[in-house]
C-alpha cells in the first residue's frame, strides 16, 4: 500500500463522518422548524437554518414524507440515547428519570403532524410507532429500575403506561401555546417519588 492509499483510506472515513454529521445538523434544523411552523413548513425555511441548499435536502429526502420519518427516527434516536447518558452523568436516578421525561416531552411535542403526513401509509406509520416503543420503552424501564433501586421512586410503575401519561399529557401543547406540558410531566413525575 502506497502512502496514497493509506491517506484515501483515512478520509474516507472522515467524510463519511462529516456527512453523518452534516445529516444529523439538518435533521436537528427540520426539527426546530417542525416545532416552530408545523411540519408543512416551507422547504426553504429548514435549509436556510441548516445553513444548506435546497438541492442538499432533496438529495437526502426526496419527499416531505421522508423528511418527516427521518426527523422522526433521529429524534427518537436521540430520546433513546439520552437515558443512559443521564443516568451516567452522576445525578440521582429519580432525577435522571425527570430530565429524561422532559426530553421525551420535548420529542412528542415535535412530532405533531407526523400522523396526518402519513395517513396514507398505515403501515409505515404502524412500524415507525413499533420502532418508537422499542427503543424508548426499555430505555424508560431502565430509568425507572435505577430510581426505584435508589429508593428514589416507588417501584410499582410500569415504563409503558408512564409514557402513555406523559403522551396524554402533551396533547393539549397542541392547540393552546400558554399549555405547560413539560411542568404538567414535570408534576406526574414528581408523584412517584417514594414516601418517606
């Protein structure tokens, strides 16, 4: 191997890197415009505070729909990947369980419009639904086991009926923008903790 080859071989990797993170920059952009104009905001709006052109998002995302899915995907993703990453960072586990459930808010939040989007595709709203419970569900049990084995909640309290709380929860975020659903959760999750 010549030392070309050894130095193709190592941008390769650091393209693919830049890419993933050029990617996941105009996911988080989407995402902001999402929360901030509906998902039926203008194209143009997510490239501009992407810092792209449109032609760089319709490469990635040929359809609105696309856009949506991946927007979905990255933010449960993220959701999912912010649980243990609380729990390691050394705060108590009843309040890692907290901050979690915030960003799990913040998720459900933007994800307005997702299902009318994809009306027309049950099944493919079917598995991104699956794909969101098998990620974010195991991740809640975990928080919820290490707040319970700290003594810092009770221990009856199941993962999936949790979330379906806090879902419940942030359905009137939608139509009133004075409606606090991340205090409201805030509150429910405040009620578990254990009596002294």
């Amino acid at each position: 191997m010549s030392d070309s080859d050894e130095g193709a071989g190592r941008a390769a990797p650091s393209r693919r890197k830049d890419a993933r993170r050029n990617k996941e920059n105009l996911l988080d952009a989407a995402a902001a415009v999402f929360v901030a104009s509906g998902v039926d905001a203008p194209v143009r709006d997510i490239a501009a505070r992407a810092g792209v052109g449109l032609g760089t998002i319709y490469r990635h995302f040929p359809t609105r729909a696309d856009l949506i899915i991946a927007v979905y995907r990255h933010q449960v993703d993220a959701c999912a990947e912010a649980g243990p990453a609380l729990l390691a960072g050394g705060a108590p586990p009843h309040e890692a369980l907290g901050e979690w459930i915030g960003l799990f808010v913040d998720f459900l939040v933007t994800k307005h419009g997702l299902a009318a989007v994809l009306h027309s595709d049950e099944a493919g709203f079917d598995a991104l639904h699956a794909y969101f419970l098998d990620r974010l569900v195991p991740v809640c049990a975990q928080l919820l086991e290490a707040a319970a084995a700290s003594g810092g909640i009770r221990s009856d309290i199941d993962a999936y009926a949790l979330m379906r709380g806090v879902g419940n929860l942030c359905i009137g975020a939608e139509s009133d923008p004075r409606y606090d659903a991340r205090r409201l959760a805030g509150l429910l999750v405040a009620g578990l903790r254990s009596p002294r």
